[in-house]
C-alpha cells in the first residue's frame, strides 16, 4: 500500500544532506497532513467532514475526570462533528497544556516546546513558514531527523492516537505542543515575513490592485492626464474664456449627479430576491467559523463585543475566534486579560510594519484563520445571533461564484444627537433599500466594513484586504468583481455605534471619502484592463456609485453656489423668468432637488422598513447634512495628497443611549407582568 510504503520508508537510512531531509519531510507531510485531515484545499473543514468511531483521544483521561463528563463530551463531540478533546478544552474544562501531557504520555510521544528550536531548523522556506499556522503542523529538523510539530484540532488528537496504533515507528518523529507556543513561536521567529505578508502581500502578487505608493507608473490614465494636461492645458486657459470653463464643468458635474441618483433609485425600487428558508444545519454539519476583530484603543469595548460573539448561535468549539491589536496597545490588551482564559479566543499582535490600518490587522487574522467561512466585526458591533447561520444559508442557496455575504448595518444609539439620527436614516435606506435591491444587479456591490462574511479561500486567492486602502471594504467588493466573484446581502442585522460630535462624524467621514478616492484610482489605472474583468456593470457602477459618491460630495458647493449667484443676479432683474433664462440653470436645479428628494426618499423607505419614522424629521436637515459632507469629500482630497494612507481613529464606547437595550429591558419587563399575570 501507498501509505504503508511511506511510513516503512522512515525505517530505512536517515536522508543524507538538506535537500534529501527535505523532500522526506514533504512527503511525511504529504501523508501526516491527509491522515490527521489537515484541510489542503478549498474544502478546508467543510461541512460533514467528520472521524467517526470512538473517541479514542478521551483514554488518557480516564483516570484523570469522571466517567459522566467524559462520556458527556463524546456525545458532545459526536453531536457537533468535532474532537472530544477540543469540547472539554474549548469549554474551560481543562487546560490545552494538561490534556496534551497526559496524552503524550498515555501514547508515548513527545512534547515540542519549541523554546530551542530556530527558523533554520524548520524544513521550509522563510516564505513558507506562515502556512503552517492555519493547518497547526510544523515540520522541523531535529538530530538530521524531519520532526513533525502538531498543535491539535478538530479531530487532529483522534487521529494521531489511531496513527501512532497503526505505525508506532512514527513515535519519535511527531510531537506535540499546544495552540498557544505555536502560534507564539510562529509570530515570533517568523514576524518580518507575517509582517511582510500583511503589509506587502496584495502589492507584491497584484500590483495594479493595490494603493500601495509606486515608484514608477502609476497607470496608464494617471500618464494621459498628465500628457494632455501639460500639451493642452495652457492653451484652453487661454484660449477659452473662464466662465465656459466653467460652464463645462457645471454641466458635466450636474449629468454625473443625476446619474449617481438614478442608479441609487436604481436599486431602490429593485425588489430583492426572497428564497424559501433552508432547514436548519444539524451542528455536526457546521464547519469551522473564524470571526475577525481588529482592535485599537478598544478596552471598554473589549467585553460587550465577547458577550456578543459569544451569544452567537454557533457551536463555540467551531468558533475560530481572532481578535487583532496593535503592539502598543497596552490598555486593550489588559482588558483582554482581564476577561479570564478564552481558549476558543487567539490574540494577535500586528507587527509595526507598514501602514496602521484596520485592514492590515485583518490580514494578520487571515494568516491564522482556520475557517472555512469568515467574517469581520468592529468592536463596538452587536450582531443578531443567527447571523452566522443565516450567512451559511448564503452560501448554500447561491453558486461557488458567490464568494461574499453582506449583513445590514444599523445604528443602535440613534438617540444620541441630531448626527447619530441622520446616520440612522442614512444607513437604513443604504443597507436596507439601496444594496438590498442593487444586489439583484449581478454588479460589483461596495461592502461595509463590517459583517461581512468570505469563503476564506477566495479571501486568500484574491489577495485578502489592501492594508493601503483606508476603506478595504469597498475596494474588496471591486476586486472581487475583477476576478468573476459575486456578492450579495442578506436580512440579517448588526448595530453599531454612530459617532455623536460632529468632529468625530467629519474624521469618520473623510476617511471614507480618501478610501473611495483611492478605490476609484486603483481600480481606474487602466480602464480597458477593468472593462475587461468587471464588464460594463462593474465600471459603470465604480465611476457612477462610487466616483459618483465623491464627486457629488466634492461638486455640491460648486453647483449650489451657481444656484446661489444666478438666484441674486435674477433678483436685480426683478423677475422670476430671468432667473431661468440663464443657460442650464435647469440642468443644475435638477440635479440639486434630485440629490435632496432620493435621499429623502430612501431614508424614509428605510426608517419605515425599521419602524423609526419618528425619527423621519431629521431628514429636514438634508441640505445642512450635504454640506457637511462636502466639507468631509474636500478635506478627504487634501488628506489623499498629504497622508494618504494615514488611518483616522473613530472612538467607540461613548454611545449615551442603546435602542437595543431599551428594547431589551422593555422585553423583560413585559415578560415579568406575564409571568406575574400567570
């Protein structure tokens, strides 16, 4: 037999020389990684891939815990398609290291503490040492020997147990270690290439994808505007009088505003696609889920977001929790810590390599994300339980072309402030109205930062987050486009945390513009090459939605200051038809009244669809809103060519007032008169 002859080849010479180690530790791996199931392809951990029989990984325990709570987490084990030993671990009932002592002696392997061992010792190359965070199985040399490090999950122990039975000659070649040193060694001895990886990743595999800084060409467009500039410019200042410049502008600008609008009314009236529910997945059938969080300056926020994904209705020994911080950080580590031992929970330091940004963070995760799904959450995001299942369902109801599940965000401190209100309507007809339906387009759909939930593999096939992009989420949803991957949303809802002050709005607010400013310059490099990948759909939808949704931030003054001087120039005539015999006049009163009635309009479609039409008044202040954000899309622009990758902090936690939890507290006050009623 094939495996049979593998394993009696280690009982002949060892390899002489590197090269001859190595390729006897390729082929161990080879055949250690299809044994103990470690994922290998797209299917990594996919559902019903489960080890039948008993759990022979709990035998080292019989002495050590009662008989009913080992019995108990076998049934467990065999309830959720997971490892008895992962159940008893993940559920606190025993410590990683402890449980892997007593079976490395009930089976007579070795424990690696990996304390002695050096990245010339591992038996792969420096840019490959990072993969083996995600399969837990770490080959080294030890002696001139191929030792094979293995940090257990999903059914890994079972395996090795029924492994070692079968051929004890691979006694001293495996050793175990926990979860923890592994992923502590891997960060340490191999921290420039994950810093490397997170940083650079996306810019060294797909250059004209990324916003990384290029020293050379930055596409062929950028190229012809300077060319014409520089051999036409001065000639049409000179040569063509002022106000037909601006006259041309205008009128450009106007089309592109009521082309922004009609594809926003577009979507609105799109009525979104409702397909029957699925039966619910048996918990065995679940796979393995990584959920993302990448923190800055996050302590108060640090125990509520657990409390949320822990009151995810997901197995917890199938949660692959990673929460992300930054080195210096000290404050939200502490609150960390602070919560107790959390072994379904793997903190990450992100290396202070390159630009400091949420969607480097990401990247780190995505490094150590055994998932097959996986999804992202800000800290202060409070997910409806069933998200999770509900995203599953995605999946499984659309092709492997859908790669990418988009939930609705919603505010939960509308209460806090004329800003937080707007944002709630704001937000309601985005998510709500506008993507719900747009999604039906088959077109490129501009992601939220958060909840939205990947196939982990297409998430690395693609490059995962551009660390250089301040709005990562939008760019993603474009590249995804690029590369015949679709996404779509999905009524499920998580509530965020508005900012109330307006300084915190416009810091908030121009980072978005800048991340869109840099979305449509990257994806605009060579405009034949995204007419190719994302079709006419994808490039109309980046240049109209989203060079749209800059443009008519950035163009609302111009035109509203046009409305303005033809209204007090008109006044002097003393009559209203002088005011639109003014050429265009009508072109830009169009596009201004359009820009303010669909806003109004798809914020009142989503309040109504929220039940807040109380707080529908807001909308009044439409007009002040817009300059506001005019004044975010100007600021943006600024920031685009002074620090264009520099992230500004949006502070959580301060939120006064929580719509959830009053309706919460009115949920339990109504359950207690019934209960006493009874």
């Amino acid at each position: 037999m094939a495996v049979a002859g593998r394993a009696s080849e280690l009982d002949g010479t060892p390899p002489q020389g590197f090269a001859r180690l190595t390729a006897s530790a390729r082929n161990l791996t080879t055949f250690l990684a299809g044994f103990l199931g470690i994922p290998r392809s797209q299917n990594d951990n996919r559902p019903g891939h489960r080890e039948p029989g008993p759990a022979v990984e709990l035998d080292c325990l019989r002495h050590i815990l009662a008989p009913a709570l080992l019995a108990a987490a076998a049934q467990r084990s065999e309830e959720i398609g997971i490892g008895a030993d992962r159940v008893l671990i993940q559920r606190g009932i025993i410590d990683e290291d402890a449980y892997l002592d007593h079976l490395a002696t009930y089976i007579g392997i070795g424990i690696e503490t990996l304390e002695d061992v050096s990245p010339i010792d591992c038996l792969l190359p420096a840019d490959g040492i990072h993969l083996c965070a995600r399969h837990g199985i770490l080959p080294i040399r030890q002696q001139d020997e191929p030792v094979y490090v293995s940090a257990p999950h999903g059914y890994c122990a079972r395996r090795i147990v029924r492994l070692i039975a079968q051929y004890p000659s691979l006694l001293p070649r495996i050793r175990l270690t926990s979860t923890a040193r592994f992923n502590a060694f891997l960060e340490y001895h191999s921290g420039n290439v994950l810093a490397g990886t997170a940083a650079e990743g996306l810019a060294s595999r797909f250059p004209d994808l990324s916003a990384a800084p290029a020293s050379a060409s930055h596409g062929r467009l950028f190229h012809l505007f300077r060319h014409i500039l520089r051999l036409v410019g001065p000639v049409v200042l000179l040569t063509l009088a002022p106000m037909l410049l601006l006259e041309l502008c205008s009128v450009i600008l106007a089309i592109w505003f009521l082309l922004f609008t009609s594809l926003r009314l577009a979507g609105c009236f799109s009525t979104p696609r409702r397909r029957p529910p699925l039966p619910r997945l048996h918990d065995s059938q679940l796979p393995i889920y990584t959920v993302v969080a990448a923190l800055y300056r996050e302590a108060s926020s640090v125990a509520p977001l657990m409390q949320h994904i822990n009151a995810l209705d997901y197995p917890r020994e199938k949660l692959d929790i990673k929460l992300v911080i930054e080195t210096d950080d000290l404050q939200t580590r502490a609150a960390i810590a602070r919560l107790g031992p959390m072994p379904h929970v793997q903190v990450i330091i992100a290396p202070d390599v390159g630009p400091r940004t949420k969607p480097k963070a990401l990247n780190c995760a995505l490094t150590f994300a055994r998932g097959t799904f996986i999804t992202v959450f800000d800290a202060e995001d409070k997910p409806e339980p069933g998200q999770l299942r509900e995203a599953l369902d995605v999946f499984r109801t659309h092709g492997p072309e859908v790669v990418c599940a988009q939930a609705s965000l919603c505010i939960d401190n509308t209460a806090d402030g004329w800003i937080p209100r707007m944002f709630t309507a704001e937000y309601a007809g985005q998510f709500d109205v506008f993507l719900q339906g747009f999604s039906n387009f088959a077109m490129p759909l501009p992601l939220g930062g958060s909840s939205n939930h990947f196939r982990t593999c297409v998430l690395r096939e693609v490059g995962g987050w551009d660390p250089y992009n301040v709005t990562e989420d939008a760019d993603l949803g474009f590249r995804l486009a690029r590369f015949n991957y679709r996404c779509v949303m999905f009524p499920s809802t998580t509530y965020e945390e508005a900012p109330a002050s307006f300084g915190a709005w416009l810091r908030q607010r121009s980072r978005w513009m800048k991340g869109w400013m840099q979305t449509w310059s990257v994806h605009m490099r060579y405009p034949r090459q995204l007419w190719q990948d994302a079709g006419p759909g994808g490039f109309f939808t980046l240049n109209i939605l989203v060079g749209g949704n800059v443009l008519t931030a950035l163009a609302h003054p111009f035109l509203l200051g046009e409305l303005l001087v033809r209204s007090v120039m008109s006044a002097f005539d003393d009559s209203v038809a002088s005011f639109f015999a003014k050429p265009f006049i009508e072109l830009y009163l169009a596009a201004i009244v359009a820009g303010y009635l669909t806003t109004v309009a798809i914020g009142l479609i989503g309040l109504a669809k929220r039940d807040l039409l109380g707080e529908a008044w807001v909308l009044i202040l439409t007009p002040v809103y817009w300059v506001c954000l005019s004044i975010a899309a100007w600021r943006a622009l600024y920031q685009l060519l002074a620090e264009p990758y520099h992230w500004e902090k949006t502070e959580h936690g301060l939120a006064r007032h929580s719509r959830l939890a009053s309706r919460s507290r009115t949920e339990t006050s109504e359950h207690r008169r019934g209960v006493a009623q009874r």
